[in-house]
C-alpha cells in the first residue's frame, strides 16, 4: 500500500511539475510563432526587393543596348 501511494506521490510531482512548464512553453511557442511571422516578412520584403532589383537591371541593361545602338550607327554613319 505504501509503495502505491509512493507512486502515485511521484506522479502527482511529475504532473505538477509539468503543469507549471505549461505556461513557459506557452510562452515560447508564442514567442517562436512571432519570430516565424518577422521571418516571413523580412522574406517577403526581401524577395519584393530581388524582384524590383531584377526589374532595374533588365531596364538599366535595356538601355545601356540602347546607347550602345545609337553609338554604333552614329560610328557608322561618321566612317
């Protein structure tokens, strides 16, 4: 008899102490769902970023064929 209440004395510590982390790893759980959620914002942005920086280079390189057009048939027509 002594033995079964030792274990269950036991048992009842364990669930006690598991009860008192259940508010910690709420916590946590909360705080990692924040940080997820800034994660996939900075990605967001930085993937808004790539594609605007894509954008600008196909344009900067558009036109730098552009001049090097003109360039040539100015050249051409001075030769």
């Amino acid at each position: 008899m002594q033995r079964a209440r030792d274990r269950l004395e036991r048992a009842l510590d364990r669930l006690e102490a598991a009860a008192a982390r259940v508010p910690v790893l709420t916590a946590e759980r909360k705080a990692l769902a924040e940080e997820r959620d800034r994660l996939a914002r900075a990605l967001a942005q930085m993937e808004a970023e790539k594609a605007a920086l894509r954008q600008a280079t196909d344009a900067a390189a558009h036109r730098l064929d552009s001049v090097i057009v003109r360039t040539r048939g100015a050249l051409d027509r001075t030769h």
